[in-house]
C-alpha cells in the first residue's frame, strides 16, 4: 500500500530537500487555491484532497462549483504535475457535519440549507446521509463530464455500512464501475473512534474488489486494516509534534516540529515500519 504524507506546507512539493524525493504526499487545495503567482514544478508525487471536510464544517456545503474546482485541479496538474489524482467535492456524512453544533470543541455549520431543510422541518439523518450521498455521486459525474482528462477519484461516502452499500449501488445505477477505477475513496471513516467499524467497511468493499484509499485515517487503525486499502494519507504527525519539543538535530527557530519535513519523515518511517510488524505478509511498501 502507498502511504501518503500529509502536509499543510504546500512548498512540500517542490523544495530541493532530497529528504523528500520519493515520499508521496498529499494536499488539501486550502493550501494551494489562494496563490496568485504561477506553482513551480512538483519534485515529487502527490494527490489532492479537495478540502470537504472544511468547506462543510464552515460554510455547510461547497461556495465553489465544479467548474470553478476544475479549473483549479486543472492548473494544479499543469503548473505543478506529478498530481496522481484529485478528489471530487464529496459531502461527508458525520452527524456533525449534517447536522451542525460543536463537535469536540470545533464549531460545524451544519447542510440544512443546502438540503433545503428549512428551520423546524423534520430533520433526519437517514434522508441527509442520502442527499450527501447523491450530492458526492453527482458531483464524480459531473467533474467527470466537465473535465475527462483530470484524474477524478469517485468517493464513497456514508455512516453505517448499509449506507456505503447503498452509495457503492447509486455509483453503479449511474454507470460508473468501481471495480475499474484504479482508486476509490473512503470517505467519513477517519473520525470514527471505533476501529472495528471501519475495518469492516474496508474488508466489505476490499472483497469486492475495489482500489480502496483511506482519508485521514488514524495511523493506529492502519495495522488492522492497512493492507486491505492501495493507499491512505495522515497528517496526525503534524498535531503530535505541536505537544512535543524539537527535535535534537533541529535548528530551525520553531520551539517546536509541527512545520519540520524531518520530523514528518520521522514518524512516517515509523507508520510504516509498525505497518510491516501488523501485517507481516504484506510488504510492498514505499519505503524511499
Ligand atoms: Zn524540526
């Protein structure tokens, strides 16, 4: 499986740190979107995440239309390269997300109005996940439709493992094979605390012969179920060295490494290596 670095310094892709040769990252285009000047050339591989998980937490549904989100993947591949694909404008399906308030401290929106659920209106989750779900189906088409040459990932997203069932069957009814795409995200399964939940979505879906990518997926889980997936992304090591002191060897003025390319190749070097003790038959990894 391929191991994506996440990184919210954008200069990733393209500084001379030879550290960095080889180490697929990955980009949310909150980072890339608000540059004027042109990209230089990436040095290295990567994949973008299209920044859902914000733009719903903030604003309760995309201000950008899939046009507008084209264009920008567009100039991402031609100014940067090396973009191995992009994700589509997916609706996550977290309760929080759908239906607003705070969540572990951080505020949400909340979709009602992009549901069209006016104030006092029955509210229910089933019928929201279903709107999210046909809203992150739609826009796969339609990105498609507008820019077939750009490597669109279809996502599946949902809550509970029928719902992904039924997101997987609305892709098919549109007559997108899953089996052929060479990834398919899965979406809303990084938050979840309960590890054995998501393992059996992935295993679900792994049986079916999907490409399957794990958004954001907590590190610890990647031993149960890491084999099952052709890729995943974390950037938990930028959070974890917030806590910490810098490195020894570190002489950037930073107190600390939540901005360090070596701390980030350090705890990812340790990602894989607790990867290849969990799962010791499956060892094809990327290792520089
Ligand atoms: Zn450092």
């Amino acid at each position: 499986m391929r191991f994506f670095l996440g990184t919210h310094i954008a200069s990733w892709l393209w500084d001379d740190n030879p550290r960095l040769d080889g180490v697929a990252l990955f980009v949310s285009r909150n980072r890339l979107a608000k540059r004027v000047t042109p990209f230089p050339a990436a040095r290295r591989d990567w994949a973008l995440d299209s920044g859902g998980f914000t733009e719903l937490k903030e604003h309760g549904g995309w201000r950008l239309s899939p046009e507008e989100y084209a264009a920008e993947v567009r100039r991402y591949r031609e100014q940067l390269g090396r973009l191995l694909w992009a994700a589509p404008q997916d609706w996550m399906c977290e309760p929080w997300v759908i239906y607003g308030g705070t969540h572990n401290g951080q505020r949400f929106a909340g979709t009602q109005e992009a549901r069209g659920v006016l104030p006092g209106e029955p509210n229910d989750f089933t019928a929201a996940v279903r709107m999210h779900q046909e809203f992150t189906v739609q826009n796969y088409l339609e990105l498609q439709r507008i820019a077939p040459d750009l490597p669109w990932i279809p996502v599946l997203q949902g809550w509970t493992l029928a719902d992904y069932e039924r997101c997987a069957q609305m892709y098919a009814d549109a007559g997108v094979d899953l089996t052929a795409a060479p990834v398919v995200g899965l979406g809303s399964v990084c938050r979840r605390q309960a590890t054995e939940e998501i393992a059996r979505i992935v295993d679900t879906f792994h049986a079916r012969g999907l490409n399957l990518h794990g958004f954001g997926v907590k590190t610890d889980g990647l031993g149960d179920y890491g084999d099952r997936l052709v890729s995943a992304d974390s950037m938990a090591w930028s959070f974890g060295a917030r806590r910490e002191p810098k490195l020894s060897g570190c002489t950037h003025r930073a107190k600390n490494c939540a901005n360090c390319p070596e701390w980030a190749l350090q705890w990812r070097q340790r990602v894989l290596a607790r990867m290849a003790n969990a799962t010791p038959r499956q060892l094809a990894f990327d290792l520089i």
